[in-house]
C-alpha cells in the first residue's frame, strides 16, 4: 500500500543517512574524535534515561482515556520533558566537572545537551501521532534531523572545527527534526507549553517503577 511504501522509504532515508553520517564522522574526527563524540552521547543518553519517568508510554495512555483533555495532557508531558531532560543534561556536566573529565567532553556536553533535549522531545511526540496511528508523520522529524545533520557534517568537514564542530552539527539537526516534529504535533494536538502541577504530578507518578 501507499503508507507502507512511505514507511519503507523512510526507514531506507533513516538508515542510510545515519550510516553516511557515521561515515563522514569517523573519516574527520578520526579514533580520538570519535572516541570524544561517542562519551558525550553516551553519557547525555544514560543521564536523560534516568529522568525519562515514562513520559512516552504515559501521555500515549492518558490521551486514550474517554474525555480526558488531550491539551493539556500533552502541554504538561511536553514541559516535563524538556525541564527533565535539561535537568539531565546539567548534572551530567556537573557530574563531568566533579570526576574531572577531559575538558573537550565537559565542553561538548554542554554543545551538545540543546540537542540532546531536541532529539528527547522528538521522540517523545511520536506517542501523539501514534495514538491517531498517524505514522507518516510519525517519522518526519526523524527523517528531517537525520539529513539535515548530515548536510551540515558534510559542510562542517571542510572546516577546521573538529569534535565540538561536529556536535554542533549533530545539535542543529536534532533541533531541526524537533521543530518538524513540534509542528505536526501541534496540527494534532493544539496544546501549549505549561506546567499545571497537578497534572505534572500525576503524569510523573503514573510513569515511576
């Protein structure tokens, strides 16, 4: 069918961009680089799943309740996800500080934590679109950070920028596929960005352990 041949295509446009995107990566950063680029992500991805609180799976049930109010469901969820995963990315850097790692990683947690919390949003507005089971459109953010991080990896291996250049890059397509994502969500769901402590409340007990 049509949606599957578009849910094929993305899946190719994914996959290959990321594998180009490595590519060119690993050639310019070089093993030290790369060995930098990879400690960054990994600690703002073990940082951010310790305050994840079940963000995804919990506003997908909310919003499957009969006549709950899906705005502001969604506006709080949104909200707790960014102040959550900011959180993350501070104590991690912190937490760098303290056990004195190298400063390049100190500093490309920093550069790179605007797009950590990017790319967390990201995948937390897939729960919108999968509740109208609208995965087209699940998908386009996704596709739009992907190629649009590989156009500037690719324009920033020209310069001299090295490791922190190439996080920034990574940091300005993760922005780009939230801001995608964020508008088709909106389509969706019109909700605002707000914090009613109440329902913040709930939404982060429901998704404890």
């Amino acid at each position: 069918s049509r949606s599957m041949g578009g849910a094929l295509l993305g899946k190719v446009v994914l996959v290959g961009g990321g594998m180009a995107t490595f590519a060119l990566l690993a050639r310019y950063l070089g093993a030290e680089g790369l060995g930098h680029y990879r400690t960054v992500l990994s600690i703002l991805g073990l940082s951010a799943a310790v305050f994840d609180f079940g963000l995804y799976q919990v506003t997908l049930a909310e919003m499957s309740r009969d006549g709950v109010d899906e705005r502001r469901i969604v506006g709080n969820a949104f909200t707790l996800r960014i102040l959550a995963t900011a959180t993350a990315v501070i104590l991690a850097t912190l937490g760098a500080l303290v056990a004195r790692l190298d400063h390049v990683v100190v500093l490309g947690l920093l550069v790179g934590g605007a797009g950590w919390t990017a790319y967390r949003v990201s995948e937390w507005s897939v729960a919108i679109f999968q509740h109208r089971l609208d995965q087209q459109k699940a998908a386009a953010g996704e596709i739009t950070g992907v190629l649009v991080t590989l156009l500037a990896v690719a324009l920033l291996t020209r310069t001299d920028g090295g490791f922190l250049a190439m996080l920034a890059a990574t940091t300005f397509g993760w922005l780009s596929g939230m801001c995608v994502a964020l508008m088709l969500a909106r389509r969706v769901v019109p909700f605002t960005a707000g914090l009613d402590l109440p329902t913040a409340r709930g939404l982060i007990r429901k998704g404890l352990p």
